[in-house]
C-alpha cells in the first residue's frame, strides 16, 4: 500500500453528521464520507490519503497530513508524486543500462513451482490488520487483529471465488513486543500465527508473511547507519523461519515496499542477510521474497537497478531457487493506489521486467494490485493481470489489496460485504482479482 514518505499531522477539518464506523475510512485527501468515528474510536491519520477511525480517545476528526520529502526523481520528469510509475514512453523504450544488460552466470534462478502454459500458479486477496499502525517511515500505532473475520474471509475466497494464495501483513514492532532485536513476543505471535494456520487450513496453496514496515524501524533504515543492524534484521526471520520451516506453503516476505533508499546494493546485502537466516533455520524448501526500492514497483525494477542487485542474492549452496522478486503495482494515474479512477494497464512496464527476468532465469510475483470498483480499474487492471497470465513463465501470480480489516468504503476495499456463508464480493475482486485467473 502506497503512503508518503514523512508524515507530519495537523488538527483540521469539521466532523460529518454521520459518524465512520470502526476501522472505517473517516478522512485523506479526497475524502468527502465520515469524518468522525462511533463511541469508543477516533480518526487517525495513516497517511496523506488515508485517514482510519482506531479504538482509544482522540480527536473525534481527520487530521490532514503535508508531505516533507527528500525523494529522489523517478524515471518521469515531473515529480507530481513520490510514487510516480514511469510514463508510458519511458517504460516501453529499451534497456540499455549496463545492469539492465547483464546476464546470470550462476545456477538456474528459477522457482521450482510450475505453472500451466498461459496460467498463473498463484492468485489471492490481502489479508490486512497485523499491519495497521505501521507508517511508511517505519513507526507503528495500533493494529486490529482480523482473528475470525480473516479466517471466514479466507475461507471463502478459496471456495467461492476458488483462490489459493494470501499475503498477511504483519508490523515487525508487533512481532518482537518493540524491542529491536528481541524475541517473538509469545501473546501477539499466538494471534498472527492463528491467522496464517487459518491461511494453510483453508486449502490455500500459497501463504505470505510479509513484514510490513517499508525497510525501516521507527524511522532508520535497516543496514543504513544508526538503523537496525542487518543482524537485527536476520533475527527476527531466523525466528519466523524456525516456526515455519515445516511449512513449504508459508512464504517469506522479506520486506513490504522500500523505498528512499540511497543504496540498492547496500539494501540487497541486507536482504542477504535475511535469506541466510532463513535458509540456516531450515526453511530450505520455502519461497522467499525479495522487494526493490521505488516501493518496489514492476515499472522501476529494472531502470532502478532493482533486478540487477537482488540478482546476486543466492541461497546457501549458491543457487537461486525459490528465491522470487516481489513487486506491486497500481493502475491510478501516479501508482499509488490511492486514486479511484484508473489510468494505465502497466503492460509496457510488466513487459519491460519480462525480458529481463526471461534473460536471467528468474521469476517475479505481484503482491499488491487492485482499484476501486469504478470501470476504468476494471479494464485496466484485468488488462493487467491477463497480461500476467500470458507470461507466466516469468510471473507466479498475484494478490490483491486489499481485504481483512478494512471498511468496505476503503477505495481499494477488496473485503466482501455480508456476512460468512452470505458474502458478495467487491467487482474487482469478482472481475479481476479471481475473474481473469479463472478464465483458464
């Protein structure tokens, strides 16, 4: 999910006669529904675009956000957003870097899932909650444990909507009860590891933990100075990777969308790090995956140096398998997600990351896309995604943001109305998000 950089929060706005509901949207740039929260809940401000009513005493309204940003340009030129995905003509243009033109020399990078000939291996939905609080400049506030409601969620997508993947969000202070460095806190890690054996006993194939904190702790960037140690880092997935090596459906996030980082190659050193750790608790026959700067968008992954860094990564023997790229990408007209109106299929740069990664042995799988319901997210995004399909020797799948704990009137609300055994799902999740997987 796309954020600003730096938040800085100020007291404004009247509060609407109505009143949100809990965990519902009640402000961000755009907003005109709800601004104050039912008895009990107030109005925090998770970022520019979105505002959340969570438990506890508080201003009963939004608070508006300004960005203060040092980001780096993107491949556009005009810099309208942090988040930019790059114009249509830039993405289409050839690679010509000299990281772009590199070629593996190293065991074959290639995963061992094996998908059908024009057919994803992967499709599913978000499950968010664990990761509420978390801002993208690492800090964390409240999260909403989606307990039961995650469970009858993923429950139906897999027999309804016939979905078998989900990626389940989780803020790095929650697990370690706030100390860098620490244990799996044993009262919140009971709660998170619930939800992921709900994942594996709903006949989902494929379940993401995804450490949802932007390469940062509380602000400092992990392997940058004064930020965690890469040690610190490893700790905590040396940990989750004990609990999980038994596992082979639970995958391992490595990290939800980094961005602002000065040095890509210092960054995947740190993602290194964390492989290791992973492999030598081990989980050896797991899926792990490994995210890019620029938030990590398909678009930038290869221009950024993105691919070429986290190319050098290898297990323990020196291989490269089950070792994927992560990427996210939006269709709204700056990437963000944030937007209602869609502009873009993505298919230039999609093609773009194809070519390279056919070049290198190596395989990408989409973690966060989706749109509102409006009918230009409808096109585009399943124009997106059945691109995909047809090019899934190189991509594994895809899933959608965002289902869970989110109110139903959040503009990438993938959370089905109704109730378990009674559920309507959003359009773009019926359309897109399981329609075009289900087409083959």
């Amino acid at each position: 999910m796309k954020y600003s950089t730096f938040v800085v929060a100020a007291a404004a706005g009247t509060a609407a006669a109505a009143s949100a509901p809990a965990y519902g949207q009640c402000g961000g740039q755009g907003w005109t529904g709800a601004t104050a929260c039912v008895s009990g809940y107030h109005c925090a401000a998770q970022n520019d675009w979105y505002s959340q009513c969570v438990p506890g005493a508080g201003s009963s309204t939004p608070q508006t956000t300004k960005v203060v940003t040092s980001v780096k340009p993107t491949t556009t030129k005009a810099a309208t957003s942090i988040k930019a995905i790059t114009t249509a003509a830039a993405s289409k243009a050839p690679v010509t870097t000299a990281a772009s033109r590199a070629s593996t020399t190293s065991k074959a990078a290639t995963s061992s899932v094996a998908s059908s000939k024009g057919k994803v291996k992967y499709a599913g939905v978000n499950i968010a909650g664990f990761d509420f609080g978390i801002d993208t400049n690492g800090g964390s506030g409240t999260y909403q444990d989606p307990g039961t409601t995650g469970q009858s969620q993923m429950n139906h997508f897999v027999k309804d909507d016939k979905l078998n993947a989900f990626r389940l969000p989780v803020g790095w202070q929650y697990l370690v009860g706030n100390t860098l460095g620490g244990n799996l806190d044993s009262s919140f890690f009971s709660k998170y590891d619930a939800q992921v054996t709900y994942c594996l006993n709903s006949g989902a194939e494929l379940c993401i933990i995804d450490l949802h904190n932007y390469a940062r702790w509380n602000g400092a960037i992990v392997g940058s100075s004064g930020g965690p140690t890469n040690a610190q880092f490893a700790s905590v997935w040396s940990q989750l990777a004990t609990k999980y090596a038994s596992k082979p459906k639970v995958a391992f996030g490595i990290m939800n969308e980094p961005h602002d980082l000065q040095d890509i190659n210092a960054w995947a050193t740190t993602v290194q790090a964390a492989v290791t750790a992973i492999r030598k608790a081990g989980a050896t026959q797991n899926l792990i995956l490994l995210p890019g700067n620029d938030w990590t968008h398909a678009a930038q992954f290869v221009d950024n140096g993105s691919a070429a860094a986290l190319n050098k990564i290898t297990n323990l023997d020196g291989s490269k398998t089950n070792l994927v790229f992560d990427v996210h990408q939006y269709s709204d007209s700056d990437g963000s997600g944030t937007n209602s109106a869609c502009t873009t299929d993505n298919v230039a740069g999609f093609t773009t990351l194809a070519t390279w990664l056919r070049a290198n042995g190596r395989q990408a799988i989409l973690t966060e896309a989706g749109g509102s319901n409006d009918q230009s997210c409808l096109t585009n995004v399943c124009t997106m995604l059945n691109y995909l399909m047809t090019n899934s020797d190189v991509y594994l799948g895809w899933t959608g943001w965002s289902a869970g704990m989110f109110a139903s009137n959040y503009v990438l609300s993938e959370v089905p109305t109704g109730s378990a055994g009674s559920y309507t799902d959003q359009a773009i999740l019926t359309k897109c998000i399981a329609g075009v997987f289900n087409s083959k």
